[in-house]
C-alpha cells in the first residue's frame, strides 16, 4: 500500500521499493539494499541516483563504504507541495494560451488511472448527475470511487444511477449513500459500459473488471442533454429498490 502511494507521487516500482526499504532499515550498503529488496545491485544504483535527484535519498562515507539514507518521510509533503507550486505558475499562462471552442471536444484516456480522472472530473460540477448502465466496480477502482463519493456527498451534489438487474445487490450497496437515487433497469437492458452524464459532458467508461479500462470524455452541450434525456425516459420505466 505505501509502494502504491509513492508511485503515485512520481516513483518507479523500484524507486518506491527501495525508499520503503531504506525507512525501515536506515543508513545502509547497496548489497543490503540489494538482497533486502530483491533487486539487482546494478539496478539499485540506477534508482538511488534517481531518488538523490528528486530528494528523496542522501548519502554518507563510513569506514571507507557508502551508506545510503532515505530523507524524512516529511519531505514527500515538501517535494509535493513544490510541484504544486510550479504548476500553479503555468496554469495561467496555459489558460492565456488556450484557443476558446465551441466545437465537440473528444479526449480518450486509457489505463488503470482512466476512471480516476472522470471522477476527479465530475467533481467541479455542482449539478445533478447521472449513471446508466452502473456495475460493480473493479478492485482497482474501488477506492478512487469511494473517495469520489465521499467529496461528492461533501459537496452535496446529486446523483441518479440506473443498475442492471444483475447488478442489484450492487445498487443496494450504494443506495445507502447520501444524495443518491437510484432504479433498477428492466432485465433486457444491460449495457458492459458505464455512461456518465454531468455538465456538458458524457464520459463512457469501458473498465468494469478490466486490467486496461478506456474511458472515452466527450464535451458537447446537445449530446450532453440527448443522453440526459435518455437516462429521464429509461427512469420512468425502471423499479425502484
């Protein structure tokens, strides 16, 4: 879980193996790097120049050997909190540069992170929301959609979702949650994708229970509400839990 975490923030699977290493052992030689992590002393040396590059790692002489350190956990929140300083300097200048559109934007994202990003998206809009076609959700979604629940909920902002009947004991699950409807689709519906709608925007997620999930966004106000009104005429007709 620690590993996972520091991929996220820009680690490579060795780099975040080492580090963790590193915290739990202390000052240390590459062999005990080496034979602690199972990685070979070539590619340990590689990655502990990377991690000194980023801050993450420093080193010391003693009798004659080189002992690596990993820096104090702390520095993750420092090294975080600089890169979130850089990118609030070019967000401004991005947006000066960006050319206004009113045409249908179309962006397709693939990969584990996919689904995240819709998430992460979804939470600028205040406005109520819509699922058709919900499954339950992969293990390697599970928690970015928890998280989305749970600054949704904070954010009270509605949603509507409509479940396959396969799908009901699912659709009980999340029925408890705050600011939430939703139905259960007659039993010739079922769709293997996931349609969101909110905004101007329909995202079509593909990932259920796949290891490389594609998530298509599409950003066009008429689309938007053809699918908003699709999803309207399908409630009418499906059961409440």
């Amino acid at each position: 879980m620690i590993q996972e975490y520091l991929r996220e923030i820009g680690l490579s699977r060795n780099e975040a193996k080492i580090y963790q290493v590193l915290v739990e052992l202390g000052p240390s030689p590459i062999g005990e790097i080496s034979s602690k992590t199972k990685i070979h002393r070539r590619n340990v040396y590689d990655s502990i120049e990377k991690l000194k590059e980023k801050g993450f790692v420093s080193w010391t002489i003693r009798n004659e050997r080189k002992y690596f350190e990993a820096t104090n956990p702390q520095r993750i929140i420092d090294i975080i909190e600089e890169k979130k300083e850089k990118i609030k300097e070019i967000i401004p200048k991005l947006l000066a540069s960006q050319k206004p559109s009113d045409k249908q934007n179309v962006r397709i994202y693939t990969g584990i992170e996919s689904e995240k990003r819709i998430f992460d998206d979804k939470l600028k809009f205040k406005e109520e929301q819509l699922v058709l076609g919900a499954h339950n959700p992969s293990d390697h979604i599970s928690k970015h959609l928890m998280l989305y629940h749970k600054k949704r909920i904070a954010r009270k902002i509605p949603l509507k979702m409509l479940y396959p009947k396969n799908e009901t004991k699912t659709a009980k699950k999340f029925a408890k949650l705050k600011y939430m409807k939703i139905r259960i689709l007659p039993l010739s519906f079922n769709s293997p994708i996931a349609i969101n709608v909110y905004g101007n925007k329909v995202a079509i997620l593909t990932g259920s229970g796949k290891s490389s999930p594609i998530s298509i966004l599409i950003e066009d106000k008429n689309l938007s509400n053809n699918f908003r009104n699709y999803f309207y005429a399908l409630w009418k007709i499906s059961q409440p839990l």
